[in-house]
C-alpha cells in the first residue's frame, strides 16, 4: 500500500492531498506476514532465553522459536502477562518456560541465567528485547524517568548479556539485542529512549569485538514504528500520526511484530554464521530517506 504524491513537508506534516491510511489494505498486507516461513527444525536442540519474551516482539520471537524447533525460556516483568501468555500457548509444552525476572535486577538475572543452564545443560541464544520509553526532552526528563529507561533498555542488556556470556562461549552461541532506529537517530521529545538505544548499539558492536575470537556472535536489529500494543491504540486514535508514518515509510506502514521476530531469528541462526557486529534497521525503509519534500512534483 503507498499514498499520497510525495513524502510530506520536513516538519512531518503530509502534503498529498489523497488521504493515506496505514490501515488500508490491511487485510493484503497481513496475508503477507502470515505466509511467512517457519524454517522447521532449524533451531532443534538449542535453548534460547528471551527477556520481555511474552508481548509484542518478544512473543512473536518466542513462538517463532518454539515453531523452529528451540526450548524458550520467555522472561517478562508484568506476572499477569506471563500467565496469559503461558495458557494461549500451552499446546507447546515443554518447549515453553515463562518466568518472572525483573532485567534491572543483576542478581535475579545471574540467578535466572544460572538456573537455566543448571535445568537445560546449556544456553544457545540470548534475544535481550525488554525495554520502556519515556516523553520528554532533556530539561523536561526528570533523574527518576531518565534512570528508569536506562536502567531497563540498557542496564537490562549489559544484566542478561554478562550473565549468559560465559555459557553462549561454551556453546558458541549468539546474542541478538533489540535497539531501535531511534537509536541511530534523534526523535522529538524521546531523549532518554534516544541515549538508551543509542548506547545498546554501540554496547552491541563492542562486544561483537570483545567475543568474536570466542565464537559468539553477537548482533541487533533497530525497529521502525511496530504494531505494538503500546503503538497500535495512538495508530488507531491519531490520525495525523496514522497519516504521517503511512507518508514517510516508503513501504507505506509500521511493521508488524513477526516481521521483526523474523529478522531476529535470521541473525539468532546458522543461516547468519558469519554475521556479527551488525546493527540491522527494520523499518520499511525509514531510514533511508533524507526527510527532504518532493522537490519536483
């Protein structure tokens, strides 16, 4: 689906004078994400935890997981959401361990981490998505907004990521961090989200470096707009938003969430072998365009 004549005005405002939809031809578009593949057995065998593992991506990479093949250890912060989470899937059996862990926690996470490996005999991949946002520029960011984001988007990583390490090198595993294009780039009123996703690019590139002659890889993805459940109500109620993402995304939409679960579980897998330090946009484009007007027509 693409709309309108032209990307719309630098300030974000759309200049086509057709109206522009993310939600047309919604029923084509999701034909298409439900057609994608499920590779079966190509994770038979490998164990995978997967913090903020039962929402959003992180559930779509749970349950691609299981399709695959993995056992999934699918940790979250919000005790409701796992047990809801845990009975829409219970048919996967064995295959699926949910459990309460708070990432800004370190000891919880070494505790976790530890009971894990003592459970399952090893830890394949390490898929560290939770992460929170916060409204604000810098002199409207209060200390405890500003240490709230950094602690869970970021201290978060650096937590699950120390704690698996010495078990993914026995395994020569991988580790695949869920940062952002907001992290490659500047949003209004977003600044500690900014910093945060910022950070966890360059903490994924440097322990790429770090753990590469060890024979852990170690990679992100960076997201566009996703159909979240915290997007998907200001997409339905906004639509000046709507219209704007739909305008200056060239595939003409946010992403849905098994989109996304699919390229973590490329870079998770053998199929990415030799694929390490990359930070990977998955954002319909987004990102490669200079935010300039339709000069020509």
């Amino acid at each position: 689906m693409r709309c309108g004549a032209g990307f719309g005005d630098p300030l974000g405002v759309p200049t086509s004078t057709q109206p522009c939809s993310l939600f047309a031809d919604l029923d084509e578009e999701m034909d298409v994400v439900n057609a994608m593949t499920a590779y079966a057995g190509r994770f038979n065998g490998k164990v995978a935890l997967v913090t903020g593992g039962v929402s959003g991506i992180g559930a779509s990479v749970t349950t691609r997981l299981i399709a695959e093949g993995a056992t999934v250890i699918a940790v979250d912060v919000a005790e409701a959401t796992i047990t809801s989470f845990s009975a829409e899937h219970a048919s996967a059996g064995d295959a699926l361990d949910t459990r309460i862990l708070d990432v800004t926690d370190a000891a919880a996470v070494d505790r976790v981490v530890a009971d894990v490996v003592e459970k399952y005999g090893h830890l394949d991949i390490l898929v560290a998505n939770a992460g929170i946002g916060a409204a604000g520029a810098v002199a409207d960011v209060t200390d405890a907004s500003w240490r709230m984001v950094l602690s869970v988007d970021l201290d978060g990583v650096f937590h699950v990521a120390r704690a698996a390490l010495p078990h993914l090198i026995e395994s020569g595993g991988s580790i695949v961090n869920t940062a952002s294009i907001s992290g490659m780039g500047g949003d209004t009123g977003m600044a500690a989200y900014n910093a945060a996703k910022g950070a966890v690019i360059n903490l994924t590139r440097s322990m790429a470096v770090d753990y590469g002659h060890q024979g852990v890889r170690v990679n992100a993805v960076a997201p566009g707009p996703v159909a979240t459940p915290l997007l998907t109500p200001v997409l339905e109620s906004n639509e000046a938003v709507r219209n704007t993402y739909a305008e200056r995304i060239p595939l003409g939409r946010v992403a849905q969430p098994d989109e996304i679960a699919a390229a973590i579980l490329y870079l998770a897998s053998d199929d990415a072998s030799f694929v390490t330090g990359v930070i990977l946009p998955v954002d319909g484009g987004l990102t490669s365009w200079t935010a300039q007007p339709n000069l020509f027509g």
